[in-house]
C-alpha cells in the first residue's frame, strides 16, 4: 500500500500549505457538537440493544432500522449533491497506481459520506457484544453489512457521476433520481392514509400503526432483503442462510462498484460534456435569456449580472440544486404537510408553497449567498484590477442571486398548481415576502462570507464536500437570525385575530425596510474586508485540492 500512503501523505500536505487554516478550531467545534449527537444517540442504542429484555423490540425493528441506514447512506449523500472525500482520478491516472489500490481507498473514502451510519452500526455491534441473550459472533454480522453500503455508495455515486456529465440528459437523470428516491416516501404516507382511514373506519384509536409501518418496522419483510439477512444474523436467527444471503450482496455489491468504477476510470467527463459548437443561423431563446439583463440595467451592472447569470446556468452543479428545489423539495415535504383529512388540516398544509420556497432557497444558498466568488476561482482577480467598484461586483452578483431565487419560486408555484394543491394570490403573496425578506438577510451575511471565507469551487462537479468548518459554525448562527423576523410576523398574525394579514405583511414591510439597511452595513463592511484582505481571499480561491476532492 505505498502508493496509498503517498496519495494520503500528497493530500495532508495539501491541506496543510494551502488551505487556510484559520477555520480549524470552528471545524473542531462543529464536528464535537454534531457528531457528539450522534454519538449520544448511538450509546443510547447500544444501551436499548444490550438489554436482554428487549429482543423482542429488536427483533421487530432491527430490519427496518437497517434498510433506514442503507437509504440514508445512499440516498441522503446524493439528495444534498455532497457526497463527501473521493479521490480525483484526473490527477491519479497518470501514476503507476493499480486500480485495486485505488478501489480500495476510494472505497474507504465512502465512509466520509456516512460517518453517522458508521457510528450507528458500530453502537449496534457493541450492544450485541454485550447482549448475554445474544451469541457473541453475531456482532460480526454488522462488518459485511458496512462492506455492503461501502461498495454500493461507490457504485451508486460512480454511475450518477458518469450519467449526469452527459450533457443532455444531466437534467433527466436528476429528476427521475430525485422522484425515484422519494417514491417510497410517497408510497409510504399513501398507504399510511389508507391504513388510518381504515383504522378509524374500524374503530381503531388514532396514532395506531397503519400497515405501511408494520410493513417497514417488522419482521415480515422479504428475508431475501441484505437489511432482513443483517438483522437475522445479528440475532442468530437461521445463521446459514442469512450468511449466505449477506455474503451475496456484498459480493454483487462489490462487484458493481468495482465495475462502475473501472468504466469511470476511462470515462472521459470533458469529450462527454462537450457541445455543438457550429454556427447558428438564428439568436437561440437561451440567448435571448441571457441578454435580459440588458434591458433592465445599464454597463457595467447589466455586464456583471449578465455574467453571473451565463455561469449559474451553465454550472452542473448549480443546475442540480436548481431542479432538486421544485422537484425534491415538493415531494419531501408533500407527505409531511398532509393532515389526516388533507392537506390544508396540517399546519405545514396550510403554508406549504411558503414552505417549499424557502427549502429552496436553502438549497441554493450555497452557490449564491455562502461563496458567491467560489465558481470565479483565480479568475476572481480581476474584479480588483477593473475600474468598477467592487460593490457593484457584490451587488451584480446579488441581483443575480435574486433573479434565479425569483425564477426557483415561479417553478415552485407551477408544481404546486400541477399537484392541486392549494395555492391562492394570498398564498403566492405569502411566499414571496417571506422568501424575499429571508434572501434580504441572508445575502447581507453571505456578501461578508465570501470574501471572509472565499474558497474554490469547481462549477463542473455535480456533488461537492461539505462546507468549511467555520462556515458551518456560523450559519448555525446566521440561520436563526435570519429566521427571527420571519418569525414575528406569523406571531403577528397569529395576535391579531381580525387583522391577521395586515399584521402579518405589516411585520413584513417593516422586516423588510430593516433587512435592507443591515443589507447596506453588511455592503460596506465585505467592500472594506476585501480591500483589507484581496490577496489572501485571491489565493484562497486560487488554491488546488489535492488527490483526494470532494
């Protein structure tokens, strides 16, 4: 395993010369706080799976908890397009490296994309270990069941990597991802509804488990399931087939990871991306798109936002958390929102256009408040070289920021008329003014991130790792604030019982006015910090990742 050590040793000193290292202990400090949760819940479950007493609970839901951490370690990685540390084949290929060295370790990196599982199952072999009830081999039944996840993420990320790098059918490819992967959710609330409406018809009293939980949360499922086989074996129930059946699928999980990334290490991303580039006779309606600035704003403002907005749509990964804003978003939430007679009987019900425009948001958040110069990379230098003031070039990047978010929710409205649900000018209106007061916060916080915090990013790749460590810290902290006015206005509403809405959009009006001069303070400052700070911010944004990227 030399070459293992040097590509580890290439990345740490990576990480260490150019890297900025002032977000470590803010990275230190999130890790503890989230992590520590999660390790809090998985001493609890060791706790709950050590107890004698309990196996007839763990018998029951020890299968569906197992397919839980099988869908959360493929499926929420791919959904939030961060799949964590994988290696850069680009920069590895020409190196004397065998692919099984290279499988190998990108196979571990796979951890990084599920280390809550990791810590989960982990807390589930020591509650076995520990179980007098339980024979002692069967915590070994958690390491090929790990194996399992292991190769499937690689697979699974190799093949969506592969197909939505093909540069006509990226967008296909994330929506039928995205509906496929929440139709069990969907399928799931349904026959919930009808297990309910079943049970009360019958006389069951209401929180009774519907058959879709029984379903999922039992021992009934298919024993062929690799989750059903882990389970068994985890309680010595029928130890040679269940062995048999698990030792299978992590072999064919194996095998398909291997193969897919094989064919992604002759895959070429730039020949697959390519475009037509003949002449057309005619301006195309894209082009036509991209001008509209033009009309609106005089140089060097329509410029700036005309540039932003050619690189936005162009941008894989900005495009993925575009479309997973109307699609994703609408189907997550859907099921949440319904109320036992519907949708508008939930609360979630009642605002769910609101809802859904501010999951968006989030959603694009990182692209256009957090790190608006990330896709500028080196390239960045020259908003201080031209004779334009840089807060032009932080607010063309703004009114950029506001063009698509204005776009994603107009998206948002049409699903919800297309599903029917309820969606009225008040609605609408609603929507908008909460999204538009929240966009007014949090761009007041992301022009001083990014230039506080600016790193490159790659607008080519689809998935991204996750933020910086002291990014995360302070959005733990931004988000709140930034919710706070949002907040006083449905408290507003909620007082005034004849005066509901002019409450509600009174509060708004005035949250608004508020946000737009913390907006202008905010301006000021990132103009300043980046006058202050041009060469550290160039070079932070100029840095390479090593051979290990996200």
């Amino acid at each position: 395993m030399t070459q293992a050590r040097a590509i580890l040793w290439a990345q740490w000193r990576t990480l260490r010369n150019f890297q900025p290292r002032g977000g470590a202990g803010w990275t230190a400090l999130i890790g503890i706080v989230w992590y520590g949760m999660w390790v809090i819940v998985s001493i609890a479950a060791a706790r709950l799976i050590a107890s004698p007493s309990n196996l007839g609970f763990l018998r029951v839901a020890l299968p569906g908890a197992l397919l839980i951490v099988f869908l959360y370690w493929q499926v929420v990685p791919l959904l939030m397009a961060a799949t964590g540390a994988s290696l850069d084949l680009r920069k590895l290929q020409v190196y004397p490296i065998p692919v099984s060295q290279m499988f190998s370790i990108e196979v571990m990196l796979r951890v990084t994309a599920g280390i809550e599982m990791m810590l989960l199952l982990t807390a589930v072999a020591f509650g076995l270990l520990f179980n007098p009830a339980v024979p002692k081999f069967c915590a070994l039944a958690v390491a090929p069941y790990i194996l399992f996840n292991l190769f499937m993420a690689v697979g699974l990320r190799d093949l969506l990597m592969r197909a939505m790098a093909r540069k006509r059918i990226r967008e296909i490819v994330v929506f039928l991802m995205v509906m496929g992967m929440t139709l069990p959710q969907l399928l799931f609330t349904r026959a919930s509804l009808h297990g309910i409406g079943r049970g009360i018809a019958h006389g069951a009293p209401a929180g009774h488990p519907s058959g879709a939980a029984r379903l999922v949360f039992s021992g009934d499922t298919w024993q062929g399931w690799p989750w059903s086989a882990a389970a068994n074996l985890a309680q010595g129930i029928d130890v040679l087939n269940s062995s048999l059946v698990l030792i299978l699928w992590t072999i064919v999980a194996g095998l398909f990871g291997r193969w897919q990334f094989s064919r992604t290490l002759s895959f070429d991303t730039e020949a697959a991306a390519a475009r037509d580039t003949r002449p057309r006779p005619r301006e195309s309606l894209a082009e036509r798109f991209f001008r509209l600035p033009s009309a609106l704003f005089s140089d060097p403002m329509a410029a700036l936002v005309e540039k932003e907005i050619r690189m936005l749509a162009r941008s894989p990964r900005f495009r993925l958390v575009f479309l997973m804003g109307f699609t994703f978003g609408l189907v997550m939430l859907f099921p949440m929102s319904m109320g036992r007679g519907g949708v508008s009987n939930s609360v979630l019900g009642g605002n769910y256009l609101t809802a859904v425009s501010v999951y968006s948001l989030l959603l694009l958040s990182e692209s256009c408040f957090w790190n608006s110069f990330g896709f500028d990379r080196s390239a960045a230098q020259i908003y201080f070289l031209a004779p334009v003031k840089f807060s032009r070039v932080l607010i063309g990047k703004n009114l950029s920021a506001i063009f698509f978010i204005a776009i994603e929710i107009l998206a948002v409205t049409a699903m919800c008329l297309l599903l029917r649900t309820v969606v009225t000018a008040q609605k609408i209106a609603e929507a908008y003014s909460v999204a538009a007061v929240v966009t007014i916060f949090l761009l007041a916080a992301g022009n001083m991130l990014s230039v506080r915090q600016a790193r490159g990013a790659n607008p080519a790749t689809q998935f991204r790792a996750k933020a910086a460590g002291r990014v995360q810290a302070m959005l733990v902290i931004i988000y709140p604030i930034a919710f706070v006015p949002i907040a006083l206005a449905y408290l507003a509403r909620w007082a005034f019982d004849d005066y509901a809405q002019i409450a509600f959009f009174g509060v708004l009006a005035f949250d608004a006015m508020v946000g737009l001069i913390v907006y202008r303070i905010a301006l000021d400052s990132a103009v300043e910090s980046a006058e202050r700070m041009k060469e550290q911010m160039i070079a932070s944004l100029s840095s390479a990742d090593g051979p290990i990227a996200g």
